[in-house]
C-alpha cells in the first residue's frame, strides 16, 4: 500500500465519519532486533482448540526493510480424528514507526489525540507491543 493509498483511505474515512467522530486503529510496534534476521518455521503458539485436540502455529518471516514490509507464512498444524492436517496463508504485513504515523495522520483532515501503547490507553514506551492511535474529526 503506497502512501497516496494510505492518504486517500484515511480520506474515506474521514468522510463517512460524523463530526466528532472517532477513528481507532491498532498497528503493531517493530521489534527492531527482529528486523535483522529472518526466521523460518518459528513455534509460536501451542495449545488446544477442543480439549484434547492440538493446535500449533508456526512463523516464517522474510524482512523487506527498505519498503518496511514483513513477508509472512504462517503454518497451522492440527489434530482431526482422521490425523494431522496442514494449512499455510502468506501475506505482506507493512510496519510502521511512531514518528511516520504522526506524520501520516498530520497530512489528514484528521487531529491525532494520542498514540497509546497497549488497549488499556498505557503510554507508549520502548516495551510497548503495540500502537493505538486515536485520531478524530
């Protein structure tokens, strides 16, 4: 998604918006050590859908970090009562950094009221995982 994308969605939204109201979005925080290295076939999840039936997800991430886009396979792994079954869904995921969404949301309509760092409206800090901007018409 280039910028002028990026503006002209902000644009529609802004325009289906009542004076007033707010437009809430969560993009998550880069983990700038991770943005080194890729990673292939990562554990992150395991646990259970049912009881008794395992569910496993697992990550493979190549880094385009000029155009700041995380290229991701995720793998999921289940049991079935006929056994093991497999899916993989791959799908670019654009990153963002604090100071380029401030800059994003001042080429708008709209006036940016804070960027939190986590869903409980905690201040943003070097630990957050998250950012929640809140921005309004």
């Amino acid at each position: 998604m280039t910028i002028d994308d990026q503006l002209k969605a902000l644009g529609r939204i802004y325009e289906h918006l009542e004076s007033g109201g707010q437009l809430i979005f969560e993009v998550f925080c880069p983990d700038l050590k991770r943005l080194t290295n890729d990673t292939d076939n990562v554990s992150e999840f395991e646990g259970e859908y049912e009881i008794g039936k395992k569910l496993q997800r697992f990550a493979s991430i190549k880094y385009d970090n000029i155009n700041q886009i995380l290229n991701l396979t995720f793998k999921y792994v289940w049991d079935e009562g006929t056994g093991e079954k497999s899916s993989e869904y791959s799908f670019p995921m654009r990153y963002f950094f604090r100071f380029e969404i401030e800059n994003l949301i001042a080429r708008t309509k709209f006036k940016l009221e804070n960027i939190y760092g986590d869903f409980k409206k905690g201040e943003l800090s070097n630990d957050s995982k998250e950012f929640i901007v809140v921005c309004r018409k």
